[in-house]
C-alpha cells in the first residue's frame, strides 16, 4: 500500500506540473516578490532581503516542538529565539530595534500533553516566579489534570525558564513576542504537526497587515524543520511567496530514522527524501544543514552550526571528588534511532576484552523506553550458579518428571486461569520481546532514571557518552562539552563540529571506544579555558547565523533558474493535500491523527460562523429588548401624561 501511495503522489506531481500557476509580475512588492514564483531575481536586491542586521527587521520563527518538551528542537529555537532579538537589537544602530517573534505549537488534547510533558496537574507558577498566570484566561479543557489548559498558561511556562534556566535578561524576555498555533502530537512518528491553516496567524504575528484571503507579505520567517513542516501541512500558500526572505534550518536526520522503520514514516527513506526535498525547495529561499551528515535538499544550502548552548552549562561546577568514580552516562530520547542499540553492542563488546559490562545511567523518556530498559537488563532471569554436568543432568530428568506427572493438571489450569482473565490482567501482561537482547540473562549494569534535565545530572557522571550516527548535530554532547566533561562520540560527519574541543573524545571502532572510555574513567578532563568554548555560545552560533543566512549572487541565479521548479513544488502539495482527498493521501501516508488538515479547517471556520450567528443574534435579542423597554417608556410617559391632564 505503501509503494501505491508513493506512485499515487508522483501522478499527482506530473499532473500538478502540467497546471502550475505562472508567475505573474508584481512590481509593487519589496524585493521583486513574485506570488508563488523564485520571489528573488539577479536584479533585484536579494542582498538586502536576506540581511538580518538591517534595522526595522520584523523576523518570525516558526518552530515544530515547545517546552518543556526536552529536546533540542523545541529549545534551540526557543534559544535562537531570544539570543537574536538580544543580538539585533544591540547591534543596530537605528533608533528603531528589530523586531523577533516565535511561533510556537500548543497541543490541544491532554493525554497528549501529560504524556509528551511529563505533567498530570495543570502548571502553577512559584510565587516568586517574575511571570504570573492572568485569571482572566479562560480554559481550552473542562479538565483539571490539562498541564497547559490555555496558551497563556504554557507562554508562563515558557517565559519563566528563560529567565530561571536560560538566564535571558529580563528586557529580553519581555521584548521576545510567542505565538500558538494549534497543533497535534503523533506518537507513531515522535512529532508535532500543525492543525488547519497557521498561515494567517504566522503573518499577523509577524506584523503583516492587508486584505484578501491573506494578509500583505511578511518580512523574513525562519523555519525550523522546513521539511517537517510541510509533511502534513494544510494546503495553502508556500512560505517563500508570503514572507519576503523564508530561511529554512534543518535539525534532524530523518531518512535515517525511516530507514529503520520504513512502515512508519512516509512510506520509505527515499519517499521520505523525495517529498522532503519538495517541502524545501517550495518553502524556502536558503536552507542551513546543521552538520554535512543530511541529503541534499536545495543548490542554496550551506552547512553551518548555528546552535548553542544556554550561559547555565558554562558557569563553575563543583570539582569531583578525587576518591569518587566516574561514572558514563547517556541523557537523551530513549529511542532505539538515537543509537541505544549500538550501545549494547559497544557493553558486548567491552564485556569481551575486560569481561564485565561498563556501569551506565540513562536519562531520558521515549515511547520505545521501556523495551530499551528491558534490552539492558533483561526480564528478571538471572543466571545461577555453575554446575557439573552431571548434577544437571540429574536436576532437568527430576523437573521433566515431575512435569510430566504434573501435565494435564498445569493444561488445566492454564485453561481455567485464561477463561477467567479479565482484560485489565491480559493488558498487565509483559508485551513480547521486541529485540534478542531482552533475552539476556545478565543484566547490563544500567539505571533508568526518566527524564531531567541535563544541568541537574549529578557530578559524578562525569563521562558523556553517545555512539549515534543519526543525529544531525548532538544538542547533549554541546551541552557535556560545556560543563566540560569527557564527551566520547562516533567519529562521523555529525560530530565533526566538537572535534575542535579538547575534552571530546571521537572513536572509530568498538576497540578504540573501549580505549577511550577506560582512560575517561581513570583520568580526569583536560582544563578548557572559556575563550575555547566560545563556538558553543549562543552569541557564537546567532553571529553564525546571520552570516551563514546572507543570499549570494549564485543564490539569486539559481533561484531565477528554477522557478518553473518551485512553482510545481509548491502546486504539487497545494493540489495533493486539498480537499477530501487530501486528508486520504494523509492518512495513506501515516498521517494518523493529523490527517484530517481539511477537515479541521472547514469545522473551525463552522465553529467561527456558528460562533458570530449567536452573538448576531444576541445582539439582535438586546436590540429588541431595547426597542421594548424604549416603548414601555414611552407609556409609562403617556400615562404620567394623562394623569397629569385629569389633575
């Protein structure tokens, strides 16, 4: 079915292509824009379009996760955020400052958000937090256990950890404008999707003001996983036709994730590639890879860290004690994708050269956690102790004996204790094993310890570890590097960027892990001084930022060479993702919960309609009770006057 839905979109794509819209001329629009064209030409000032410095910059970015979702794609933009209206407005030498807003998801259903959040109450602010809730926000949930009943109530969230966790000035923070959108969690793809069309909302947020079915064009919007945007978005116009400069930042490795899984994400790793592609080319003018490990999208791309790391990771920490031992640990989604099971083949494989496992502490929730926890600890069997041959021989011809004496009576009742289960106890039983490892009768030494924070991990691991290959750049292993402790990490693509670091440890085979994790344990981490971790900033990475961002001369042109191109991009998911149908091919390619985009935009515009009739009407019933109080006036004034006649 998979393999169908794949042609059937390639049809569609043909068949878009044959009734894309040309562009028409619009001489009126900054830059040179051109609805639903390349929107840049050579003659044009693509230089100015694309320079974040200028004054008077309004600036959106346009992220697919929020917290306290703990994982980089939901605080880096929230980071990037902040750091760049910090940077802009310190750097401009306009009276008037640049303007930076951040649009982000809020999921509308609560199991979702207890499960993603970790949260089973709704959030409270400490007293002393700067930020309060306002008592006039009405709720979204009837509720109580909702951790963010209101947007209001995750913005608090949210503006409090900057200023707690993040250390954001306060100005900062104020100045920083969130908007929601509504979104939805997907737990098959481990991804937060956009509900109905965000468009409207993204450019009002962004401060674009006009008429028609959208309003006028936004300035620049930086789009946090282009690519994942446009999966299962509702069919409305591109991004790069509706803001002046659309800048795309791509995070994630995901055709390494569907090539694990291939009947979960979009069908396979090449359908995944392919439509990932179109998403980009149609929604973006420029695309910066965090690290060279990701396909190639676009001929305007260049790759470029622009991430960092929060000011809390570089202050002084206590020194370890020097009788304590050092412990390796591993904090981050418990996803099998994020390198978990090689992992176990690295504790297989230091087993064989010093003939024990390695300790470990995992931090860290996901929905394939617990099958993660029993594949390093097993189901409970232990192993005995050694026997002679003989002295086994005789214990399994006793237990076969008296299994066979015993037989009819055990089918019995097995047969009588299955006929009386009820569903609660069938659910309770342990789920079948998903992986060889869970068969192990050794445990691997490892603690499970749920999510936290990476600044709260204890002292003692001192000994970052992370053999994953999939990760576009590790947001963890920046982090570890700043606190500086040991890092040790494949040597790959991915990891290229923290071999500049003194105390990080690149590996190249399970012999040279094993090395490096026997001298990490017994030595402690060389001195880095603060000037050497400055690339780990987030003042560094902005700089990177703003410069990695600029539209070259060679940008333009390939941009006015493929606009044909950009258009069918963006006709094709316009014309695949509309109507009825569009929502099928949605849930034919794994949309799930998501699927029904059009579905959930008409029954929100029916709501809204359904909404103004009532208040037309109880406008209409004040009215009439007016109009009757004005003519029960008008009586009592007539027989006032009557009465005054007869006096």
């Amino acid at each position: 079915m998979l393999a169908g839905s794949f042609v059937l979109a390639l049809l569609l794509l043909l068949l878009s292509a044959e009734s894309a819209p040309q562009a028409s001329s619009d001489s009126s629009s900054p830059a040179g824009l051109l609805s639903g064209a390349s929107d840049i030409t050579v003659g044009d000032d693509y230089d100015s379009c694309s320079n974040l410095l200028l004054p008077n910059r309004n600036i959106t970015i346009l992220s697919t996760a929020s917290l306290p979702w703990l994982t980089g794609t939901s605080i880096n933009p929230l980071l990037r955020a902040a750091s760049l209206s910090d940077f802009l407005n310190n750097n401009n030498n306009s009276t008037s400052n640049s303007r930076v807003s951040l649009m982000l998801p809020f999921i509308d259903d609560v199991e979702s958000q207890q499960s993603l959040y970790g949260m089973n109450s709704t959030y409270e602010p400490e007293p002393d937090d700067e930020y309060q809730l306002s008592s006039s926000s009405p709720s979204n949930y009837n509720s109580s256990s909702a951790p963010f009943p209101t947007p209001h109530h995750q913005e608090t969230y949210i503006r409090n950890w900057l200023r707690r966790r993040a250390s954001i000035p306060a100005g900062t923070v104020s100045s920083l404008t969130l908007g929601f959108y509504t979104a939805r969690y997907h737990p098959g793809l481990s991804s937060i999707f956009s509900m109905g069309d965000i468009l409207p909302q993204v450019l009002a947020l962004n401060g674009a003001a006009g008429n028609g079915t959208y309003p006028a064009k936004g300035d620049v919007i930086i789009l946090e996983e282009p690519e994942h945007l446009s999966w299962y978005r509702y069919p409305s116009s591109p991004f790069k036709s509706t803001f002046r400069f659309a800048l795309g930042i791509i995070h994630t490795n995901y055709r390494s994730y569907a090539s694990q899984h291939p009947s979960s994400v979009l069908g396979s790793h090449l359908g995944l590639s392919w439509i990932s592609s179109l998403g980009v080319q149609a929604n973006c003018h420029k695309v910066i890879k965090l690290s060279g490990v990701l396909q190639r999208f676009t001929e305007r791309e260049v790759v470029c860290n622009v991430n960092g790391v929060r000011d809390e990771f570089f202050s002084p920490r206590p020194a370890l004690n020097a009788s304590a031992a050092r412990m390796p640990y591993y904090i981050g989604k418990l996803l099998w994708a994020k390198g978990l099971d090689r992992l176990l083949e690295l504790e297989e494989f230091y087993k064989s050269k010093t003939g024990e496992y390695f300790p470990l502490e995992v931090y860290g929730s996901g929905m394939e956690g617990k099958e993660i926890e029993r594949a390093f600890l097993g189901r409970g069997k232990k192993r005995g102790k050694k026997r002679k041959r003989k002295r086994k021989r005789k214990k399994r011809a006793r237990e076969r004996r008296q299994v066979n004496l015993n037989i009819k009576k055990k089918l019995k009742e097995l047969k009588e204790s299955n006929a009386n289960m009820t569903i609660a106890e069938f659910l309770s039983l342990p789920p079948p094993p998903r992986t060889f490892h869970e068969f192990r009768r050794t445990p691997v030494p490892a603690r499970f310890h749920g999510r936290l924070d990476h600044s709260s991990v204890p002292a003692e691991c001192a000994v970052y570890v992370n053999p994953s290959v999939s990760e576009v750049l590790c947001t963890t292993a920046a982090e570890a590097i700043a606190m500086r402790k040991w890092a040790i990490v494949r040597s790959h693509p991915s990891n290229e960027f923290f071999a500049q670091f003194p105390n990080a440890v690149l590996y190249r085979t399970p012999l040279e892990f094993c090395a490096a994790l026997s001298w990490c344990l017994t030595n402690p981490p060389p001195a880095v001084a603060p000037e050497d971790l400055e690339p780990l900033t987030w003042r560094s990475a902005t700089k990177r930022l703003v410069s990695s961002a600029r539209l070259t001369a060679d940008d333009a042109r390939d941009l006015e060479a493929n606009a044909a191109a950009d258009r069918r991009a963006s006709a094709f998911f316009e014309r695949v993702g509309d109507g009825a149908t569009g929502d099928v091919i949605r849930r034919v390619l794994g949309g799930g919960v998501v699927s029904g985009q059009v579905k959930f935009e008409r029954d929100k515009k029916m709501t809204t309609l359904g909404t103004a009739k009532i208040d037309e009407k109880e406008e209409d019933d004040d009215d009439d009770d007016n109009d009757d109080n004005d003519d029960d006036d008008d009586d009592e004034t007539d027989t006032t006057l009557e009465e005054g006649s007869l006096l």
